[in-house]
C-alpha cells in the first residue's frame, strides 16, 4: 500500500469545517480505490488561535515541520482577531512563499444543476487562472509613515516585483497546461497600460515566448476588460494567466460566475517538487457562517482531487470529481447555491456516489 503523508492546516473560521468534510472523504476515496492508496494525517493547529496563545500564526521552524510531508491541506485564514494582513502573510503567504510554491492553479468548474449568473448553462465551460504565486503584487515590498510627516500625512509605497525568470516560469507553466487542453487557448492578463514597468516586462515576456508554443492560441487582455469578458464572452477563455493580484480577484470572479467562491478549489504548486504542494480552498475563513455547519465543502473536495492528481492519483481525482458532480446534479446544494443542505449533507451525497 501507498501512503501518503499529509499535514492538515485547518486555520481560521470554516476552514475546520471544509478541511474534515474534505479529509473524510479523501479517506474513502483511499478505501475504495483500486490503487491500494491511504492518508496519514498530521494536524497542525496553526491560524488565530494559535496566535492568541504564541503571538504569531504558526511556529517559527513550521516550514521545517511541513517540509517532509507529501503534501499540505490547508483549510483558510482570516479572523476579527487578528488583522487580515498579519494572518494572511503569518499563514498562508509564508507557506506558499517559503516552500517555493510558484504557481497557483485556481480551475473554475462549472457543475450540474448548479445556478449561475451566466446567459448561457455554462455548461460547455470550464477555465483555469493560473497565478503568480511568488512576487507581483505580493512582494511585500515598501513602508510606510515614509515621509515622518505625522498623523494625516502619513505616506505608504506598496512595490510590485516582476522578473523576467518568475514571469517566465508561470508563462511557460500556463503554456504546458493550455496545450494539455482540448481548446489549447491561454490569454495573458495584465493593466499594463498604467503600470509601465513590470507589466510591461511581462507582457514582453509573454510576446517572447508564444514563438516556442505554437500550437497554443494566444492573446493578452487588460485585467478591466478582463472582467467584463467573463460575463460577457466566457466561451472565449480557457486558460488564462495573470500576477499574483490579478488573478487572485478573476479567479474569485470566475468562481461567482460558476455559482459560488465555495466551489472554487487551488493548487499551490512547487512544479519542481523540492517541497510539498498545499492544496485549499480558494475561499477564505467565511467568519459569518463558521460553525453553522452549512459551509459549501465542494472547493474543499475538489483541492483534495488536485491533491490526487498532483500525487500521481489521477483515477481517483476523477472518479471523485465524477461523485461531485453527481451530488450537485441531485440537487444536494449550500445555501450559497441557494441550496438547503449542510456540510454533511454534501458529503453524505458525495460519499454515496463514490
Ligand atoms: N483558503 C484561502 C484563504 O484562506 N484565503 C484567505 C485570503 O485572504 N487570501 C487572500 C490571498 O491569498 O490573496
């Protein structure tokens, strides 16, 4: 038998909730597969609670504990007790960055019977954003009270990083998947008519290096149109590729357009696999819902199948995505879905058509 060893980050808020619904299932996936699989299970209770106890989000030698695992879980973070930006760069953004986890692939799934806010079933859809995942926007660059003026002229300068190499590994990343798939499109995405260096930088890159996929069909767009297209003329995406910021706000878009951010699923990926992925949801914490027990798991489910994938498991992701989507078509929806079913009504379904 093949075991995989995975840490479980729960987090903040719902993030418990989806990260079990996801784990119990990912469980018996393993139990019924042909493929003599099985999960090992480390729970590291990392997030606001275990900021209000040490100070900070996680142990300082946590990336050192995650390390030899085979890959992460991670269910989300954010609370009222800490501020958003102290817990997502404790947490997530330290993950993500100190284990070299560049690329963020974020697919928008378009399941059965689910409503969504498209013209059309959007049912023949189905896009991945791919994210920069290591610079960007979210370089952590700049300060602030930089002028020492005092209250009410406080100045702060937020610095965007572009490489040319991180611009290039995500591109060519974006490139493989587009010509994997069967509409072998990739629209690249940027404002780089007012941002006049490193989205310049990138849309030279992206220029460069269509000449080596040839096979792919290309075409840039600005992030501002970007959004009307999506509403507007979604059958002309498939994969789209974006900075660490931009993409972060279409895949969020992407996902509503699909029916709701709980369906959303991601993969943080080190393509060179010198640490361990992290698989999550793409919704945060949801503090709102948390402990209701009717926070939609499916984005949950559905990292657990890029997990499979990503372990080499690819029967198994579909056969779990299939369960899914038989769930959804059975009407078994989240409030968010405009639904009545829990948590574990979800599950159950999912369990049931596995
Ligand atoms: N499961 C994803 C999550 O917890 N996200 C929280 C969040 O605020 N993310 C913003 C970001 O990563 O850019």
């Amino acid at each position: 038998m093949t075991t995989y060893d995975i840490a479980l980050v729960p987090g903040d808020g719902v993030g418990g909730e989806v990260v079990a619904a996801g784990r119990e299932v990912l469980d018996a996936v393993a139990r019924t597969s042909d493929a003599d699989i099985g999960f090992a299970w480390t729970t590291y209770d990392w997030g606001s609670g275990y900021f209000a106890e040490h100070g900070r989000m996680m142990p300082e030698d946590g990336l050192d504990l995650l390390a030899p695992h085979d890959a992460i879980y991670f269910g989300a973070v954010g609370s009222a007790q800490v501020p958003d930006h102290v817990s997502l760069w404790g947490l997530r953004l330290r993950i993500c960055q100190g284990l070299d986890q560049w690329a963020n692939v974020r697919p928008v799934r378009f399941l059965p019977n689910v409503p969504t806010p498209l013209r059309t079933t959007g049912a023949d859809l189905d896009w991945v954003v791919v994210r920069e995942n290591s610079e960007g926007e979210y370089a952590g660059l700049g300060g602030r009270n930089l002028s020492g003026r005092g209250p009410g002229n406080e100045v702060a300068v937020q610095t965007s990083l572009f490489t040319e190499k991180g611009c290039e590994r995500i591109m060519r990343y974006a490139f493989e998947l587009a010509r994997t798939r069967p509409r072998r499109r990739l629209t690249s995405v940027t404002k780089s008519n007012a941002q006049q260096y490193g989205m310049v930088l990138w849309d030279e890159v992206f220029t460069r290096l269509r000449a080596d996929y040839p096979d792919v069909e290309t075409d840039s767009c600005l992030v501002d149109a970007m959004a009307a297209r999506f509403v507007l003329r979604p059958a002309s995406l498939d994969v789209i590729v974006a900075s660490n910021l931009n993409a972060d706000i279409l895949s969020d878009l992407g996902s509503a357009m699909a029916g709701s951010l709980g369906l959303a699923a991601s993969a943080n990926l080190d393509p060179e696999r010198r640490h361990p992925s992290m698989f999550e949801p793409v919704h945060g914490s949801a503090p709102d819902i948390a402990g209701l027990g009717v926070a939609n798991p499916v984005g949950a489910i559905e990292s657990g199948a890029l997990m499979l994938e990503h372990l080499g498991q690819d029967a198994d992701a579909a056969r779990l995505r299939r369960a899914v989507d038989a769930a959804a078509a059975a009407g078994v929806l989240t409030p968010d879905l405009g639904g009545t079913a829990s948590t574990a009504d979800v599950v159950r379904a999912v369990l049931d058509h596995l």
